[in-house]
C-alpha cells in the first residue's frame, strides 16, 4: 500500500520531531540529507527536550505537501549563549517538504522564532 505524502510528513513530525528518535530519521529522510536531519533534530531536542509539535493544516499538491504547525516546549537548554530560563515557548511555522520514492528529499520552513525569543527574554522588549 502506497503511503500518502502528507503521511510521510505527518508520520516524521509526530513520530520524529516531536519524540526525538533519531533512529527513525531514514525511514522519512532521504539518505544524503539524513544526517543534516538529525543534526537540526539534535540541536533543537537539545534546547527544547519536551518539544512537541501539532500539526494544523496540511495541503498536498503533486510531489509538495505544505505543513502549518505549532511548536511547543520548555527553554531547557543553552541558547544562542542563554542560560535555560524553563520557560515554555510557542512557535508557528509552516514547512514545505518535496516527496519522492517515499521519502523526504527537500525541506523548506518558515517559523515564527521571535516570538518564542521575545517569550524566554533573549530579546529584551522596550517599553515606553
């Protein structure tokens, strides 16, 4: 049975991003992209380490699924510098993923990353 691509994307947020598995990443993730994948997972669980994502809106069109979602977790880890403050974050974004063969083989994203900076205080907000 063929498995859609917006299933293939879906499966890696949940089963993936929002776990951590590591080991998991070639089963979506083209091999000569698999470890720039786990490199940005890595990095990301490191700061965020109960980071979970839901997805909202999914859209698929020839070989592309576009991907809205919400990213949420605990400032657990070092950033950019910062000490951890455990502050919870929120971060929307939206993804674009190339499918072929079953697998992942380009990525693009955009995410509201300011506004989870804003919330932990590594930007200050100047108030008049």
């Amino acid at each position: 049975m063929e498995t859609s691509s917006k299933t293939i994307v879906r499966r890696y947020l949940e089963e993936v991003i929002s776990t951590g598995n590591l080991e998991r990443v070639s089963e979506f993730i083209a091999p000569d992209n698999v470890e720039a994948a786990k490199d940005h997972i890595r990095a990301i669980r490191i700061t965020y380490p109960d980071l979970q994502v839901t997805i909202t809106t999914q859209i698929a069109e020839d070989d592309l699924v576009a991907t809205r979602l919400v990213a949420t977790g605990t400032h657990r880890g070092h950033l950019f510098g910062m000490e951890p403050t455990n502050k919870t974050i929120r971060i929307d974004a939206v993804n674009i993923d190339r499918i072929r063969d079953g697998k992942i083989v380009e990525h693009w994203g955009a995410a509201n990353t300011l506004e989870a900076l804003l919330e932990i205080g590594a930007l200050p907000l100047q108030r008049e």
